[in-house]
C-alpha cells in the first residue's frame, strides 16, 4: 500500500481480532528534545506505528508528535500508540494509575497495545534505581494480579490489547494457564545476532505475536558484542543486494514474522530503516543470517535482573 508517495508497512493479525503494523518507530534512549521532531517525520514519510513506554521518560515528546499531525490528514484510528507500564505500578490499585500517566502524557484517550514492561516489581514511586539501592525499591507482587488489572484496562477501553515484555517461556505460560485475556504480544530483545529462535517459537505456539527491540543492537548496551551492522555476512549481503547493513538485519527480523521497532532521531536514518520494506532476502542468505546468533544479548540491566522473578 502506497500513501502520500510512502510505501506503508503490512499488518499483523493479533489474537484479540486488532490489527498491527509490523513496523514502526522505537523511542527508547532516544535524544531528550529530537524525539518530537523524529515521530512528527516518521509520521510525515508513512510511519503509522510509534513505541514508547512511561520509563523511557518521553511519552510527553511522543504525544505532541502525535498531536500536531492529527487533524492534518491523520486520524486518531491510523496510528497504532504501544506504552508499556513500568516496574513501579505493579499492585492491582496502582495499574490503571501507570496507565492513565501514560495517557495523559500522550494526550491520548486510549492505547493501542499496553505491556507490562518487565516480570518485576519495584515500591510506587521508584523509576530506575541504582544497582546498589535497588533491593530498597524492590517489592513482590503476583504477576497474575497485575494481569488481572490489565484485563480490566482492555475491559474498560482504555487499551485494545494487552501483552508482555521481556518475559521468559514460564513466565508467560503462568499467565496463560490463569488468565482470562491471554497475551496478545511479547516484546523482547532480538537482532541478527541474538535471534532469540526458542522464545519466539514458543511464542507462536501459543498465538502470541512477537515485537523485537533493539533489532540493530544497541549504542548504549553492547555487552562486549560487536555491532551487526559491521557482521561481515551483513555487509555482504547488504552490498551485493543494493541495501544498507541495517536495512538487511531488519528485514531478516520482519522475514521471521517478528515486528520490528528500530530507534532513531535523525530523518535520514528513520526513512532509510523504513527502506526495509523494499527489501528482499532470498532463502540462502536468510539461513546465513538465521547462523549468526551468538545466544549473547546486550541490553542487560543489571538492576532488573538482581529481582528474585
């Protein structure tokens, strides 16, 4: 499908009947004071997917992007909104809370998609600890009452659908085995290099789709790995089919059937990953890519990770 001259990304089918772009804009780590400009572009050459999440301490940049296009030939229905609620309002009272701050930064009615960001708990109030405060700010909360209140969010309309992120395979098949809404997405990390192939297979078997972050790796988190976009099979790749590395990790992200959500702020870089649309692998060089992993993430954050689930 072709708008505005802008070539737009495919849907997904979720397991509640809503519909998905299987590509869009990610605003993790993104510069304080570019994000606004980046969404406003990204919306301008076609973007119609934007991901954000309360920690990420940026949802107001991303809701005056959003508003400043609505009315302007974009409706409300044609931009699919995920945010994520964080560590802090775990407790059942505290759900629709993280939920409505999301809302209100966004200047949005509803979300599209909402994930309860991570499998832990912190005390109301905490945002990111430092390693050596964090057991102060940790708190237990049963996952399946948190759910349970995401239930209602998606009963009461505030969100169209409701999932998960990074969660492990016991994790999630707990909530199935007990929930009354199942998950409709997982978020994890995924790229060429950490490709993640048990979690999203099990994943599929359950009916859950699957977004990817940090599908190029990332600046910030590198966990001693090199990045994918100098893995000489990429760059191969990437030369001999007129693509750039970046445009070729992400389609073999997109090929597994995954969304994918790259970052960035600078106009050049937003459209060229949206290139990935044009692009195509054939079988063989997919298997090649498919041979990369490491089993090695690198968006580890210790600070989570020290939490007993």
């Amino acid at each position: 499908k072709i708008v505005d001259g802008y070539k737009m990304a495919s849907t997904i089918t979720l397991n509640d009947g809503n519909k998905m772009p299987n590509f869009g804009l990610g605003t993790w780590l993104s510069d304080t004071g570019k994000v606004q400009a980046a969404v406003e572009y990204a919306l301008d050459v076609g973007y119609r997917h934007i991901d954000c999440a309360y920690i990420y301490q940026n949802e107001d940049e991303v809701g005056r992007g959003i508003a400043s296009k609505l009315g302007k030939g974009l409706e409300r229905k044609d931009i699919f909104v995920t945010s994520k609620l964080w560590n802090s309002f775990h407790r059942p009272e505290d759900v629709k809370k993280g939920c409505l701050e999301s809302l209100k930064s966004l200047q949005l009615d509803y979300l599209d998609l909402y994930l309860i960001h991570w499998p832990v708990q912190y005390k109301f109030g905490c945002l990111l600890p430092e390693v050596e405060e964090a057991p102060g700010c940790f708190e237990f909360v049963d996952i399946l009452d948190t759910w349970k209140a995401m239930e209602a969010l998606k009963d009461e309309g505030l969100v169209k659908s409701i999932g998960i992120s990074n969660f492990n395979s016991k994790q999630i098949q707990r909530i199935l085995d007990n929930c009354r809404i199942q998950p409709a997405m997982l978020q994890v990390e995924m790229s060429v290099h950490f490709n993640n192939k048990e979690l999203m297979e099990y994943c599929f078997s359950k009916g859950i789709k699957v977004t990817s972050y940090s599908p190029l790796g990332n600046p910030g988190f590198t966990n001693g790995e090199k990045s994918v976009l100098v893995n000489p099979t990429v760059v191969e790749i990437a030369n001999r089919i007129g693509a750039s590395p970046s445009q070729v990790a992400l389609r073999y992200i997109m090929d597994r059937g995954v969304v994918c959500i790259p970052k960035s702020v600078t106009p050049s870089r937003i459209l060229q990953n949206k290139g990935t649309l044009d692009v195509k692998l054939s079988p063989e060089d997919f298997k090649r890519l498919d041979s990369l992993d490491t089993g090695r993430r690198v968006c580890d954050v210790p600070v989570v990770a020290l939490h007993r689930d």
